[in-house]
C-alpha cells in the first residue's frame, strides 16, 4: 500500500556526498573569494565571451534575409542569381 514506514525504506536513499555537493553549491557565496584564477574566468566569461558574440553579430547584420525564404533559396540578402544547372547528355 502507498505511504512511508516500510522497513525503514524511503522513497530514495540519501548518498552524504551528493548532500555534501548541495550543501557547497548552495553557500558558495558565503566563501568565495576573488583570486587571479577566479578573476581571469569572471573576465572571460562575462566580458569576453559576450563581446566576441556580439561582436560577431554586428559583422552579420543586414547579410541575412529570412524573409519568405523558400528551400534551396540563399539567405543572404544579396545572394547571387540562381545557379543554373547543366543537363548531360548521353
């Protein structure tokens, strides 16, 4: 039958490590401090990294045209004319 109080059994074991881990995870404010290491990934992470994204999005602006596109069209916005195809003769 449902409920608990089977033997001492619960719905789950509880492992002390993974505990342990959400323990740490959930307080790290609590102790972190700022080291080189920790300095350069919070500059890589969140200056870096976005400008190389945005930065990669302003080189792209106004290239694509999604607009109305249908399959095998080219999304660029000034994309060359159809490419014609050469039928081979046997």
């Amino acid at each position: 039958m449902a409920g608990g109080g089977h033997g001492g059994f619960g719905e789950h074991k509880i492992d002390p490590a993974i505990e342990r881990w959400n323990h740490m995870r959930e307080n790290v404010y609590r102790t972190f401090k700022f080291t080189p290491k920790t300095a350069r990934q919070v500059t890589l992470w969140g200056a870096l990294v976005p400008a190389l994204v945005g930065l990669g999005a302003w080189a792209a602006n106004g290239q694509l045209d999604w607009a109305g596109k249908q399959r095998g069209q080219s999304l660029y916005a000034s994309a060359p004319g159809p490419q014609q195809k050469e039928v081979q003769e046997e």
